[in-house]
C-alpha cells in the first residue's frame, strides 16, 4: 500500500486512523446589550493521526519529520481522491511503549499527534 502522507518531505506510515477537523479563527466579542459580534480572520484545519501500534523504527522516521527545530514545515495529504498541502506545526506526541509476549519485540502503541494549520 502506498503512504498517503509526506510531512516535511518525508513520506511517513499510513495511520490507523486519520480526522481532520476544520475550524474558524475569529475574533468574538460581546457588546453591551450582550449581541455577539466578529469577524472571521480565517478557516483553518487539524489534521489528527493515530497509530494503534507502529515499530520503533517508523515511529522515529515520523519524529525526525515533525520533533524538529523548524516551527512551521508541509504536510502533503489526500482527502476524497485530491492531494492538498498545508503548512502545519505539531502539538502533543504522546506513546505508550508496549511488550506483547515475553519473546516479542517491543512496539509502540496508542501512538497519537495532530498537525494543526499555520
């Protein structure tokens, strides 16, 4: 299967799961008799990845991608069959390590970050 996603040049694992959650940036206010009022600055996007459980190996590809010096970098994804790129940062990276049997390997599980659009 081919990797739908390249983040700062990198092609990294297909997720286990994929949301993207679209927002707006606005700039609300209330007035005195308590109307809401504001303007919207701009529509932006978040885009969330989930692995259920990745090797080790994967996992620091996708590190060495996004746990970077650099703030803002691109995230070229496919949504409905068309390829987009935004210019994205990182949150939170959070992973469990996780020992199935006594002679398995050691494998990252729960594994979880967002990009969320500059």
């Amino acid at each position: 299967m081919a990797n739908h996603f390249t983040v700062n040049g990198t092609s990294i694992k297909d997720p286990s799961g994929f949301k993207i959650e679209r927002y707006n940036v606005t700039n609300m206010d209330r007035l005195a008799n308590a109307k809401m009022v504001g303007d919207l600055i701009a529509q932006k996007q978040k885009f969330y990845f989930t692995y259920d459980s990745i090797e080790a190996s994967e996992l620091d590809t996708i590190l060495g991608a996004i746990y970077t010096a650099t703030l803002f970098f691109p995230l070229v994804y496919y949504e409905n069959g068309v390829q987009h790129t935004k210019t994205v940062y990182v949150g939170s990276i959070p992973q469990e390590l996780h020992k199935a049997t006594t002679n398995a390997h050691w494998v990252w599980k729960n594994v979880t970050f967002n990009l969320i659009e500059q």
